[in-house]
C-alpha cells in the first residue's frame, strides 16, 4: 500500500517522520540497515532529492548513522534521564535585549507526528505558531507550537504578536499548562533550521520538543524548540523535593514563561 502523503507538509519532511515512527516503534531496529535510496524512491514514489533530504535530516537529528561503503543504519537508543526542573541560562542582563516575534501562522492539516502525539483523529487540523526568539539581529531560538483547533475556535481573537503565548489561551479560554512530556536532544541543523536560524546547516542546535497538557490532561499542544547551540546554556536540577518550586510550577517549562 502506497504511502499517503497529507497536503501542505512537505513530502520530505512527511517521509522524515514516517521513518521516525518506524524506529520508535521498533519496526526498523538499532543497528538495522534501512532500504537503499533507491528503495526508498519506489516506495514513497518521490525523487531522489527528497529521500535525502529525510535521511539527512534524521543523520543530524542523530536516529540514523552513515558508514561509507556499507550504508545508513538506524543508530543505537540514546540514554535518557528525567530531569524535575529545568531551565535556560544566557547569563545576567543578557536577556533585558532579548524580543519575540510571532513569523508563522496558520491552520493546517496536522502532520503525522503531532497528530501521534496529540491523540487526533485523522485530517484534523491544528493551529500551526512560530515565534522567533532573538537579540538584536541575531536569532537565538525559535518555538513551533500545534495547538488543536478544536481549542482556538476563533483564534483572530489572539493578539500572538504581544505577550506569551499561553497566558493569552488562559485570558481567553481558560487553558492552564498543568504538565509536560518531553524531550531534549543536541542534533546539527537541518536545512530548514538553518534557513530560520541564519546559520549554516549542520551547526550544533538543541531542540526541546513535547507534549503540553492541561489539568484534566487533556493535551493541549504539541512544541518543537530549536536553541541555536552556542547561545545558551542549560540547567537539569533533579531529585525528589526541590526547594522553592511548588509541585506544577515550572517544571519541565523551559522558556515557556519567557515566551
């Protein structure tokens, strides 16, 4: 059965993820060598530029690795840890010249990822936000969030262009980040990180990326953050008790409370 690509998503992007969730979910196993481009091409039924620009992404992202003269293999599971509070650090005074700008809006059929992780139907659609973190003229970070439309019926009535995000979604709908499931990963970036960023593809980026949920833990979004690596610095404090945070108070948050 052909795949079926969904419109709007570019089809690289679409193939990057399908591979994804064939790792994740076991069907392609640590050390397995994938089908060969050409593979790949019959498969999917798109060119050769557009298998590569997937397998490319999924290199940096670190879930393939390249040896030459033998092929591209699924990489060996990264250790994971839990981490209870984390936050950003770019160290003192450095964030008062800091601005946010909202750069991408729209509503759009969600790509199979976020529909994975948000528990959607198939062909819902999600409100699709990128805000662009930076200083001065160099861009720091950047954050997509899919939020499903279900939740923003009329989103015209959001000023994004002024204050956080999700305080506007409690202002007007009454929405509360209670929790989060997340992940963070060091990765190169891709070319379309690269092309948002202002860097050259490859740079060393970090990416945050997960599901946010409200107090009944419905979820309420899904988050995709790109730091540009060499411009901030990262704190985990872990343990059981940690004084000064109140259970729910930024945990997991990041620079949600920035932005």
């Amino acid at each position: 059965m052909a795949f079926s690509f969904k419109p709007g998503i570019p089809y690289y992007y679409q193939i990057k993820e399908d591979l994804k969730r064939q790792i994740q979910e076991g069907v392609l196993t640590p050390g397995e060598k994938i089908p060969t481009e050409n593979d790949l091409v019959k498969e999917y039924q798109v060119s050769r530029p557009t298998i590569r620009q997937a397998l490319a992404e999924l290199v940096q992202e670190g879930l393939l690795v390249r040896t030459r003269g033998r092929g591209t293999f699924v990489a060996h599971s990264l250790i994971t840890d839990n981490a209870r509070v984390f936050t950003t650090f770019m160290g003192p005074g450095q964030w008062e010249s800091v601005t946010s700008q909202v750069i991408h809006y729209a509503v759009r059929p969600a790509a199979p990822n976020v529909e994975k992780a948000l528990g959607l139907k198939p062909d819902s659609t999600v409100v699709e936000l990128m805000v662009l973190l930076q200083r001065r003229n160099e861009r720091l970070a950047y954050r997509t969030f899919f939020i499903p439309s279900g939740f923003l019926p009329d989103p015209s009535r959001l000023d994004f262009d002024h204050g956080p995000i999700f305080p506007l979604l409690q202002e007007e709908y009454g929405f509360i980040v209670y929790s989060a499931v997340q992940t963070f990963y060091a990765a190169g970036a891709g070319k379309e990180e690269a092309r948002i960023l202002e860097v050259r593809p490859g740079t060393p980026i970090m990416i945050w990326e997960g599901v946010l949920y409200t107090k009944d833990s419905r979820p309420l979004a899904y988050v995709r953050t790109v730091f540009r690596g060499a411009s901030f610095h990262f704190t985990i404090v872990q343990g059981q008790e940690v004084e000064g945070v109140a259970p729910g108070e930024k945990l997991g948050a990041g620079m949600m409370d920035a932005w």
